[in-house]
C-alpha cells in the first residue's frame, strides 16, 4: 500500500459562518493567531472525530492536516478555501517552519460539497 502525503487546508471565514467538515480520521482544527512570532496556529477546539462534524467559525482563518480524503460543507455564512498537495510547501500565510524529508505518496483529495 503505498503512503499518502499530508493534505494542508486553509479556511478564511469571510463572515460568521456554520461548517461540516468530513473525514476519515481524526484532525485537529487550528485558528491562525498573530503573535510576535508572526502568524501562528492556535487550538480551535477538541480534536475532530472522523465522520461529519458541524462547527462555527468566527470571521478569520483556520488550518489543519489530514492524511485521508475530506470534504467541507459551508452550511451558513462565506469561506474561501486553499489546499496544499506539496508538503514542501510552507502554509499559505504562515511563517515556513522546518521542511524536512517526506516520502513518496498519494495526496489525499480535497472537495467542497454543496
């Protein structure tokens, strides 16, 4: 079986908004913070159990990682989404941290259903 590679999401909630977001897996919802680091991901919450789960969001953005496929459902309000496939890539607005190695493997998909 060969190994999947992380999948990096970015929600930017435009407005107050309702989300489902549905996985596999368990992820963990962070909400980017300045700080005097620069940008940095906070805890948003409990982790995320796999299957479908409904959260609100304040206006601003949040991130996670998931190694499986997974979907998002805008159930109230606006969000724009960005994905990352290349893990060599620093997060969309985020300071870069280390890169290090990682191994050959599937991307897992990203889709928002309406």
């Amino acid at each position: 079986m060969q190994r999947k590679k992380s999948l990096r999401v970015m929600i930017d909630a435009t407005q107050p908004s309702v989300v489902e977001i549905i996985t596999k897996e368990c992820v963990q919802l962070d909400r980017i913070v300045s700080s005097h680091h620069g940008r940095v991901a906070d805890r948003h919450g409990p982790m995320l159990r796999p299957g479908t789960t409904r959260i609100s969001l304040d206006i601003g953005q949040f991130c996670f990682q998931a190694l499986s496929d997974t979907q998002l459902r805008v159930v109230q309000g606006g969000v724009v989404t960005t994905h990352v496939d290349d893990p060599k890539d620093p997060w969309p607005l985020l300071q870069p941290v280390g890169r290090g190695d990682h191994p050959e493997g599937e991307t897992p998909s990203f889709a928002i259903i309406e």
